[in-house]
C-alpha cells in the first residue's frame, strides 16, 4: 500500500505545481450530492482494507477505498454496526466518501451524526504531506477537532486515507409501530415524545401516517409498546432500510430538497409533498421546478437552511449560503491544508 500513497503524492505534489484540479472520488456513488465536481479524477478505490478492529474497544480503522459493505458485514459478525446508518446508494460506496459527504440515516437523531463517531483519521493535504489527527481511543482528544473537521468537507481539505470510527452493539430488540396522525400532531407527538425516556431509535412522518422505531433492551421495547400504543409492524426493518437508501416511493422523481430545521418547527408551508425524520429536524421536500430563493426564506425564518439534494440546476449552488464569520472560517481552513486550491474546488461553495 505504500507505493499507492507515494502515487497520491506524487500525483497531488504535480497538481499542486500545475495549479490543476483534482477531484477526489471514490465509488461515484454520491457524485449527484453537492455542486458540480470539476477536476481530474483521483480513484482512492485502491487504497483499500480494514487496518484494525477491535471489537472490544468497539473501534474500527479503515483505509478509505474500503467499500462499506464490507465494513458492514465484518460489523454484523460480532453484531456490531455504524450507529449513524451511512446512506447505501450503491454497492460501490466507500468509508472514505461516507466521512467526506457527512449522511446520516434515520438512527441519527438518537444515535448522533457521523462526526460524532470519528475518532481520528490520516490526511494528506495540498503538500502531498500526511497529516495524522485524532487516535483509536474514545477518550483521545489529540486533534480531535480536526479529524472532525473531515465529516462533511466534501474532500475539499485533501485526501482522507484512513479513518477510525467508533462502532456500537446492534440492538438486542427492534420493533415497529404506527400512527394516523396529520402533520402537526406528529410533530407534536414527536416533540412530546423526544422529552420522555423512550427507546425511539428513528421516525417518520409521510402522508398522514407517523412511523416510530423502538430499539433496546426486550423490556424497555416492550414497555414503550405498551405505553404508546400504535399499529404494530412486522417488515423486519424493510421500510427503514428504504427511508435509509432512498428507495421509497417518496425519493422518485422530481427536485429533493433537504430541509435541516429544529425539531420544535411547526409545518412548513411549502409548495410539494413532505417527509419528516429525525424527530421533525430533517424533512425532505419533493418538488417539480422548485423556487430555491422561496424555499430558503421559508426554512430560514424557522431557523434552519436548505440544500438541494438531488436533481434540479445545481450551476448556482446547491448549498445555503453560509454566513460571513463561518466562510471567513472556512476558507482559512481551506487555505491551510490546500493552499493552491486543487481539491474538488467549489464542490462546497
């Protein structure tokens, strides 16, 4: 593996010269997520392979062309598992591009966020040096922050060779129930719900029906079917798994707008139809020709931001944009680890 990391150097130290733009990729899977990728292609896929695992220390570390799947099952034979539930959209996703874009699945607002589980990573930036920050310890605090600052940069710091993130036992029961409920009184469950000692590892509301999982111990499981009542559901985790990946009904067709609010917004009155996650703090908006100044004020007011997700013009950003202090903070962040400018430029904003 080492002479794969001397052909990134090389590679990244002659586009550094050149002043050439590189866009880091690994499967593709996710090349629809963010603004229009530019630059010469660098495929990570070969810098491949589980470095450690430490199922005990409940760790894993490894490279970034390591497709997740195979993270996944290796997890699964200990009954382990990514708490944050990574998005699949193809077989062909890696850990590396899981860290970069940030997605998380419907275990997130119970779970955290995938920064939240990245305990450490190897960078190499626009120097073609490798930068190493965080460890494989939970309590490690040595760069933390920075190996943090990775989840959700796009590849736009540089090239994230290695990871390690902290893992977390399957639950030893799951069920599923539902609700006939309207917009507004989910949102109102949700809310109640979200202050009381429930197992709910995910929710969902879509077209007059809330859904909630409950996850842990068989007792506490059963307890909170007892108290909250519900139509039970006997998929076998089938209609998360398509919230996870996106293969609802829902996700077909038209723009999709990610709405990121907090969870005690009221309805949103938008033009399209709706899917509430997260306890009401992420909704997804479908629409045909979507007026993305409309959408942004709307969301604004409530205090949250929009993205344009998938489909739609992304030549004028998908992103909201970012206030003066934070994007002052983020190009000197830019400027230190890649300081000519190469890495998947304006992929972020």
């Amino acid at each position: 593996m080492q002479a794969i990391i001397n052909q990134y150097q090389e590679r990244i130290r002659a586009a550094t010269a050149a002043g050439t733009p590189l866009r880091l990729r690994g499967g593709g899977t996710k090349d629809w997520y963010g603004n229009m990728p530019t630059g010469e292609l660098l495929d990570t896929r070969a810098y491949s392979g589980v470095l450690a695992y430490e199922p005990t220390e409940l760790v894993i570390t490894a490279r970034c062309g390591t497709p997740l799947a195979e993270i996944e099952a290796l997890l699964a034979e200990r009954r382990q598992m990514l708490a944050f539930e990574p998005p699949r959209y193809g077989a062909a996703s890696t850990i590396g591009g899981v860290v970069a874009a940030a997605l998380s699945g419907p275990r997130r607002a119970s779970a955290g966020a995938v920064r939240d589980f990245v305990l450490g990573a190897a960078l190499m930036d626009g120097h073609g040096e490798l930068l190493c920050f965080g460890g494989q310890v939970m309590k490690n605090v040595a760069g933390y922050d920075v190996s943090r600052l990775l989840a959700g940069s796009l590849g736009t710091l540089g090239l994230i060779l290695d990871v390690s993130l902290k893992v977390l036992p399957q639950p030893v029961c799951e069920a599923s129930v539902r609700f006939e409920l309207s917009e507004i009184d989910a949102l109102r469950r949700l809310n109640e719900w979200g202050g009381q000692p429930l197992p709910i590892s995910a929710s969902c509301w879509h077209d007059g029906i809330l859904s909630l999982r409950l996850s842990g111990a068989e007792a506490a499981v059963a307890a909170a079917r007892r108290r909250l009542g519900g139509q039970p559901v006997d998929d076998d985790g089938a209609f998360w798994a398509s919230l996870r990946d996106q293969r609802h009904a829902f996700f077909d067709g038209g723009e999709l707008w990610r709405l990121s609010v907090p969870p005690t917004a009221s309805a949103l009155v938008l033009k399209g139809e709706q899917l509430i996650e997260w306890g009401g703090a992420q909704r997804w908006l479908r629409v045909a020709g979507g007026d993305a100044a409309s959408i942004r004020r709307t969301v604004a007011a409530v205090g949250g931001h929009a993205t344009l997700f998938r489909g739609g013009d992304r030549k004028a950003g998908v992103f909201q944009p970012l206030a003066p202090a934070v994007a002052a903070i983020h190009q000197r962040l830019k400027a230190s680890f890649d300081p000519a400018g190469i890495f998947n430029p304006g992929r972020m904003y």
